[in-house]
C-alpha cells in the first residue's frame, strides 16, 4: 500500500481494516521525518499540538484534530519539502478527506481549515505573521496568502472556523525541539472513542 515515498495513497484507505493500527504504523513509519523546515519531526509537532489541547482542557475532538492536522504530509505524493520547490501540498484538505473515513467533521473540518486561519489570523492580527516561522512564512505564501477583509468576513462565518483558529494558534507553538510530551500510544484510546 505504500509508494515509493512511504506515503499512503488516500483512494487506498477506504481498504483499511483498522484505522488505529494504520495510524500508529503510519505515525511510527514517518513521523520522524522533519517537519518541513521546522526543527522538530513529523510526530514531534503532533505530539505537541495534542498536548497543548490537553493543557487547555480542549473537547476531545479538537485534541484529536490537533494530533492528526498535519496528517496530509505523510500522505501526499510529492516528495520531500514540496514547500522548498514551490509546491502547495495541499495537506489540509489531503488529511481531512482521508480522515473523514472514519472521523466525524468535529475532527476533519478544523483540520481542513487550519490552513484558512493562517490566513485570517495573518489578516486580522497585525503582528502574526511576524511570529510565523520563515518555513510557515514560505507556506502561507504558496497557499494563497493573507486573507482580504471579505475573505476573512466569510471565513469567520464558516462552521468549525473558532476551532481551527484555536488549532492554528497550538500548531505555531508546537515547534519546540525534544520537548516532552505523551506518547502517540497516550492518545489511541481517544482516537478510539471518537471513530
């Protein structure tokens, strides 16, 4: 089922039997590849992001889409560091789409927004992209840039928008190398309840 590139193709997930297990495979297989740019892996950042919605008491399905929000990286089909050779992964709708195999849209939709409130948040908040790092600096640009006023009014209005801002704002405080965190095995019975 893997490429060449170790990523797995999203039309094969419908096959899976048990999503759990693919998650922890996948997650063990590639998540110690570097985090585009970041210093810090693949896992690494989910880890962090999760564990910061722990630490804010968050729902357990925001915690979930935090762990899982970048998932798209590990399953694209365009190499190593896309961002680097101008490319927009699209990593955001890639994980949602194939999460949404087996999670509710409280999960997959601030995932597939997180992206989007980069955007509205470099938009509405003067001095945010300034706290980007230069590797999300990159990706911003090739994802379409800072949102216009109409388009930031119109994301604002969107279901599950509060909380991919709220996602957004753990995933640029989850960048921290060899900072300690939960396991990935703390989170699986959380994974399993919300299936």
């Amino acid at each position: 089922m893997r490429s060449h590139q170790g990523r797995v193709p999203p039309e094969s997930l419908r096959s899976i039997a048990e999503p759990i297990d693919w998650l922890i495979e996948l997650y063990g297989h590639a998540g110690s590849v570097q985090y585009g740019g970041e210093p810090v892996s693949q896992l690494e950042h989910a880890l962090q992001c999760a564990s910061l919605g722990e630490a804010a008491n968050s729902t357990p399905s925001l915690i979930c889409a935090a762990l899982l929000h970048d998932i798209g990286h590990l399953l694209h089909k365009f190499g190593k560091d896309p961002a680097k050779r101008g490319i927009d992964d699209r990593h955001e709708s890639i994980g949602a789409s194939a999460l949404a195999t087996w999670f509710p849209p409280e999960v997959t939709e601030p995932i597939r927004l997180h992206v989007d409130a980069k955007r509205y948040l470099c938009a509405t908040h003067t001095d945010y992209y300034e706290r980007l790092t230069p590797a999300s600096q990159l990706s911003l640009r090739l994802q379409g840039g800072v949102y216009s006023p109409a388009e930031a009014e119109k994301f604002e209005a969107t279901p599950h928008a509060l909380q991919a801002i709220i996602l957004r704002q753990w995933d640029e405080h989850s960048k921290i190398p060899q900072l300690p965190t939960p396991d990935f095995a703390h989170y699986v019975p959380l994974l399993r309840a919300l299936l």
